[in-house]
C-alpha cells in the first residue's frame, strides 16, 4: 500500500458491513487460551499487527500455536506452562501487549525483555512497573523504570491490595493477571470502570473472580480451562463508519455484528445526546459479550457537548473521531479530563487540534482535554497521522465531508487495529 491516500466529498455512505474483530478481545483470547491447560480455539481472531504482536510473543513463550487466518488453534500448557523466551518479545506498536505480558512475566520464574517500536517506547510504563514491584517482581525499565525496554525475572509474587491512580484496562489487566500467579488474593480498585473484557473472559476460562463496583478479587494458584471463543466486531472500529454516516448527508447504513459492551459504547451515548439518529438491532450474546448490528442515518443536525473525565474511559479510543463529529455540530465541543489521550500511540489532544486546524477547524488544544468550534466548512488539507492508526481513520472520515483534495500521510499505519479500512470505506462510498 503507498503510504499516502487522497480523499475527495463523498455524496453518501450506503450499504452494510462487518467490522473486523475486536483488538482488546482477540490480544485476551490469545492470552487466556495460552495459560489455559489443553486446546482452545479463537475464531473470528483479529489478524492486525497489534493482536500478531500478542500471538507472536506466546509463540516466543513456547506455545503452539496455529494460525489459520481468522481461526486461530492454541495448545495451552496451563499457567506454568511458559518458556523462557531465547530473545526479547518485541510489542511492536501494541500497548496491550506490553503491559498484560508484563503481570505474566513478572510471575514466571525465568527472564525475559519486552520492547517495542518508535511509539511504544516513548509510552508510559511505570503503571505497570511500579505495582508489579510492590508484589514481589524484579523487573526494571528504560529511564529509572519508565519506559520499554523492560527487562523481568520473574519470582513468587504477593497478593497486594491496589487503587490503580488513573482508568486503565491495560493496567488492571496486568495486575489481575499477575494475581494469578500470586500467593494469595489480590485486590486491584479503579478510578472510574475502564472496558471489563479482562474479567468476563477470567471467568469463562473457569477462574473465580470477584467484582464489588469497581473492586476486583483475584486468588492466585487458579487453573484456566481451554475453551473455544469466537471475537465480535470491534466496536472502536465500527466508531468510524457510525460517525461517517452521521456527518455525510443521504447516508444509511448498517454495521453487523458489533460489541456493545457498555464499558466501550460511552460514543454512542453521546452522539445519541448530540442528536444522533442510531439504532441497535438483534440484540445478543456472543462468547460472554453483548453484541448488535447497529444503523446509522445522516443529515440529522448535531448539538455540541461538553464531556466530563467520568465518560472518557467508555469511549478512551474513540476522542479522535468524536472530534471529528464535533466539528460538524452546532456550538462548541469541548472535552475535559482526557490527559491520557496524550500517552496514546501518538499525543492524540496535540494531533487532533494541530491537524483540525490545517482543514480550517477552531480548535483550542486544553491541558486535559479539547475544545472545538462546530459548524466548520472543512477544506482539503495535508495531514500528519503522526504514524497514529486511529488519526488516520478519523482524518480519513473528515475528509469526505472536506471540500477539495485532502491527503493522509503514513496511512500504513491502519494496519495496526484495522486491515482492509479503505477498502470498506470505498465500498460504502459507490
Ligand atoms: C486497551 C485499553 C485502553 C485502550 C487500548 C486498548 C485494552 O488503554 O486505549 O486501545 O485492550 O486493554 P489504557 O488501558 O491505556 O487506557
């Protein structure tokens, strides 16, 4: 693929897709069927560069593994079934990676390096380094326990009881299950509930967890059963096309079979606040998570909003295209209490103003979070995704409501979560 793409207006988005499986659940189903005792199956497992990076780390643990495009075949030796690695696991871009593999290794009585790309170097990694160490783990990082590479030896680990300091699911699920491995039940608390994808899966892989609000309980020592799973869609993918229909007038289309855990949906509710014409449909469950097929109507006018830290968690990877959104809705937008944004793949709060403004947008770039002046005429522009997946996607959904000619450079990038993008959207613009 040229790693540059040119947009012009779109007249509509018509027609109905599915997106690809869900990153989050594809890195856990990998995973939890790795330290689970026998075969699992994943089918519908999201085959991106992120979720490769979580298969090709297992692999480099000792674990067969076989891919077969979407179904993947696990052979799991149980939780003390790992290998030392012979070489570093390299996450490539992915921060689930990273950090989840982290509370496995620091409980595994061998050594190991983590590292990763340009981005993932430059990510925090004291949220994971410091709680591990409070149980027990040798493990230390780049720039005095900072940042990737980060070198383990793991050891017996404690239980410990801890109040994770900001709404991180990565991070909750290191330590939950870094508590597999600990003597003893680990307590972890969060600020506000961040996606629960961890826990649903812990428990149908047969282990005992308890959850009181935002407390959750984990005993060590516990085994996971090998079960067969299958991922569905990825609703942090869906978010492009759901915003795309919104803002592209004459647009009606239909995506199917997409998660809708409320722990991930906070941009439904508020493009639904904004005006937003959304309807859910066929309502089920797939492998412990709720999904639906969702359609979507443009041409409906939008109010902007304010949004406040409680509502950032549920819609954490969607603020880029919500920003996009607000550029189209009456009044302003603004977003606060959403400083993580800045310790993404790229600093999304920087990119997001930095790259609105080029096509024309009033956008105020806040210590934690956004503001943005609606009612924008966006126009063509020459766009940095900052090597950012998701900056990508959105500026590639502003581009169709954009006059002229806009470019997206370094667009490769949307391999990461979502294979085949551009070719969905140009389906759905025909
Ligand atoms: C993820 C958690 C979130 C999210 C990321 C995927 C996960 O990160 O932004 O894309 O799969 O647990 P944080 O835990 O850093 O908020």
């Amino acid at each position: 693929m040229s790693d540059r793409i040119e947009f012009k207006k779109a007249k509509r988005l018509k027609g109905e897709i599915v997106p690809p499986p869900d990153k989050s659940i594809s890195h856990r189903a990998v995973i939890l069927s790795s330290l689970a005792k026998g075969k699992s199956i994943v089918r519908s497992f999201l085959g991106a560069e992120d979720t490769m990076s979580t298969l090709n780390a297992f692999r480099k643990l000792g674990v067969k593994i076989e891919d077969k495009g979407k179904k993947i075949i696990i052979e799991g030796n149980g939780i003390r079934g790992l290998k030392e690695p012979e070489d570093i696991i390299d996450c490539g871009n992915s921060g689930t990676t990273a950090r989840l593999m982290s509370g496995i290794l620091a409980g595994n009585p061998f050594f190991s390096v983590l590292t990763g790309d340009d981005s993932l170097r430059q990510r925090p990694m004291a949220r994971v380094i410091n709680p591990l160490k409070e149980m027990g783990a040798e493990i230390s990082g780049r720039g005095g326990d900072k940042y990737l590479p980060m070198a383990i030896k793991g050891r017996k680990l404690k239980a410990i009881k801890y109040a994770v300091p900001v709404a991180s699911a990565q991070v909750k699920s290191a330590l939950l299950l870094a508590g597999l491995y600990a003597d003893g039940e680990t307590e972890i608390s969060e600020p506000i509930k961040s996606r629960d994808h961890t826990e649903r899966m812990l428990s149908s892989y047969g282990a005992k967890i308890g959850i009181e609000g935002l407390k959750i309980k984990i005993k060590g020592g516990q085994k996971l059963k090998a079960r067969n799973i299958d991922v569905p869609g990825d609703f942090s993918s869906a978010a492009f096309f759901i915003a795309a229909a919104l803002l592209i007038p004459d647009s009606d289309i239909t995506i199917k079979s997409v998660g809708i855990n409320p722990t991930r949906t906070g941009l439904l509710d508020v493009l639904k606040s904004m005006g937003a014409e959304i309807k859910l449909t066929d309502i089920r469950d797939i492998s412990g998570e709720p999904v639906a097929d969702i359609h979507c109507k443009g041409g409906k006018r939008l109010n902007g909003v304010s949004i406040t830290r409680e509502q950032i968690p549920a819609l954490i990877d969607e603020f880029p295209i919500l920003c996009i959104a607000a550029t189209q809705a009456g009044g302003v937008t603004t977003i606060r209490g959403a400083e993580e944004l800045r310790v993404k793949e790229s600093d999304r709060i920087k990119a997001m103003a930095t790259e609105m403004r080029k096509m024309g947008v009033e956008a105020e770039e806040l210590r934690d979070g956004i503001s943005i002046k609606g009612n924008a005429s966006l126009k063509g522009a020459s766009i940095n995704s900052y090597r950012d997946h998701r900056i990508a996607m959105a500026f590639s959904i502003a581009a169709l409501t954009a006059s002229g000619t806009t470019t997206i450079k370094d667009v490769s990038s949307v391999n990461i979560s979502f294979p085949g993008f551009f070719q969905m959207l140009r389906k759905l613009s025909r």
